[in-house]
C-alpha cells in the first residue's frame, strides 16, 4: 500500500505537467553534416488557466539554442495565454539550436528544457528528421 | 506563273505569322514586375568562378541564403532537390540550380558545397566578396543583412527567400519560395525547356531562310 502512495506521489508531477501544456508534433529538421545549426519545431498547447511565459530554452545537443520567431528574429519570451496554443513550425518561429557539438542523424533523440516564468522547466524529446525525401514541410 | 509565285508568298507568310503566334504562346507570361529584375554575374564555386552566362540556353534556379539558417534555407534546397530528382536526365541536362551565400564571411565555397551536396550534388553553392553580393542583391532586389560580427559568433543573417527561376537568357521570368510544393517547380522548369527548345528552333529556321 505505502508502494503505491509513493508510485502515485512520483507521478502526480507528471500528470500535473501534462494536464497543463500539452506538447505536440516535436521534431528537429536534419542539417546536412557540415552545418552546426538545426531548428526544432513543436507546438506548446496550454491547458492551464493562467498563461503561459517561456523564457528560455537548453537543448543537450546545441552549446547554444534560442526561440526564433520568423527571418530568425530573436524572440525574449513566448507568451501562450490560457486556453491557448504556439507553433513552432517550418517557414516560421523555431528553436534555434546553435553551436551543434556533434552531426546530428535521422533518429536522433534530442532533449528540449523550456525554462518557464513560473513552476517547473517543460522537458521535451524530439526525434530528428531527415526531410529531404519528404513534400513538405 | 504569276499566281503560282504569289501563293507560294502568301502560304510563307502565313506560316511565318502562325509559327510566330506559336512561339509567342509557348513562352509562358512573365509578371510586369519582374521585367528588367536580375542579369548576369560572376562568383566563386569550390572548383572556380562561375558566371550566369556560363548557362545560356540552360533553365536555372537560383536562391539566396547561409549555411547557418536551419529552417528557411534547408527547406528552399529540399524542394529544389526534389524538383530536380523528378526529372527526365535528359531534361536535367538542362538545368542548373545555384545557391548564393551572403554570409561570406563564414561560408567558403567548400563548405558551401558539402552543404548543397547533402540536398542535391547538381545544387552549386557560390559566393563573392561583399561588394559583390551587395550589387547582385540590388539587381535581384533581394534584402539581406549580415551583422557586424567575428565569424564565429553565433549570430544570424537576414535574407529574402524568393527562389529565381531564370529563363535560357538568365532573365528572372518567375518567383517562388521554399513553401512552393515541388511539382509546381518542377512543371515551371519544364515548361520553360519547352519554350527554350522552342525558341531554339525557330532561331535555327531563321538561320536557314537568311
Ligand atoms: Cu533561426
């Protein structure tokens, strides 16, 4: 009985997180070899009743990442109100991920932390996708 | 004898005007506003300079861009590429694709290359010294800025995302962009190798007649 309590206390944060933003249709966009940028692309749905205030964003594979709203314009903050949702999506805002430490393949799992104003970090995996041979996006 | 000599005049005539309206509804229409957009230039490839002349009687497609963008730039030479694989090899023949960087400052045409060699080997990666590509952006009336910073800050370059489809005299005749889906690219080139053979022909019968 005292297992269970405790299996359900470790997963209560989980379904917390859950519950409140939702995350949908992650991947990041295979960059040939010889580039040390990629984009990653999600969309954060909030469920909550309060908004939503990302203020910035790690990545393990990129020394350095950043939102990027379209033409690469640096974003400082993404604000999605309640009941509300944002796109990441290809031919416009993105997560840049720079200073690549290593080639990215198709398959690749990379791990997104989207620090929040308030509560606890948003943690992200993210397949990585080889589009080439793909219509779109 | 007479009327024999005039009917031969007439039918040449005819046939002269009916090839002429032929060959005028053959080439598709190009936009007002792109009338007089573009012309030639010369850059650096990983194996030599490169002119658009080079390509006379060839249909092209040229984009702008720098290696470091992830989104824009990747998804324009996917749907270059794409274009390009769905066609005849002989129709290939007769097409050519560029890339132009504007951010020399970090990518020299090697690195260039083995960045369009991972969408498409025929894609040819070329760039110029700043003088160069800021002239070529005003004939192409394209934008870009490249910000005041060492190659090896991470920083980020603006640019217009036209692709340029460019007719067998390398005038820009339509634009595009990396959201165009590649069937419509692909049936643009081939419809301008169709007006380019066309023209091809008529020029060789005018050749004959002189
Ligand atoms: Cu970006």
């Amino acid at each position: 009985m005292k297992r269970w309590i405790l299996v359900v206390l470790c997963l209560l944060p989980v379904w917390v997180q859950a519950e409140e933003v939702e995350v949908r249709d992650a991947w990041v966009r295979l960059p040939p070899p010889v580039a040390d940028t990629a984009a990653a692309y999600l969309r954060l749905i909030n469920h909550g009743g309060r908004e939503l205030v990302l203020l910035g964003v790690r990545a393990n594979v990129a020394g350095e990442a950043m939102f990027h709203g379209p033409g690469m314009r640096p974003l400082g903050t993404v604000r999605i109100p309640a009941g509300g949702e944002y796109r990441f999506a290809p031919g416009a805002a993105h997560v840049m991920l720079m200073k690549l430490k290593q080639p990215l393949h198709a398959g690749d799992s990379v791990h997104l932390v989207l620090r929040r104003a308030k509560g606890k970090p948003i943690q992200v995996e993210l397949p990585v996708r080889d589009m080439r041979r793909l219509e779109r996006p | 004898m007479w009327r024999g000599a005039m009917w031969v005049v007439v039918m040449l005539a005819l046939s002269v005007g009916a090839l002429t309206c032929f060959i005028q509804h053959t080439e598709p229409d190009v936009p007002a506003y792109l009338r007089g957009m573009g012309g030639d230039f010369t850059l650096r490839s990983a194996h030599g300079p490169v002119s658009l002349h080079d390509f006379r009687g060839k249909v092209g497609l040229l984009y702008f861009g720098y290696t470091h963008c992830p989104d824009a730039c990747p998804m324009a030479l996917s749907v270059i590429a794409r274009a390009l694989r769905g066609m005849s090899a002989a129709q290939r023949d007769r097409v050519y694709a560029l890339f132009v960087s504007v951010d020399p400052k970090r990518d020299t045409p090697e690195h260039l290359q083995a960045y369009t060699a991972f969408f498409d080997r025929r894609i040819i990666g070329l760039t110029g010294t700043t003088r160069q590509l800021t002239a070529l952006a005003v004939k192409y009336r394209m934008d870009f800025e490249v910000p005041q910073a060492p190659a090896d800050a991470a920083y980020t370059v603006r640019h217009s995302r036209f692709i340029y489809l460019l007719d067998a005299e390398g005038r820009v005749v339509a634009l595009f962009d990396e959201k165009t889906p590649s069937a419509r690219l692909r049936r643009a080139l081939r419809r301008w190798l169709y007006a380019a053979s066309v023209r091809r022909m008529w020029k060789d019968t005018q050749g004959e007649r002189r």
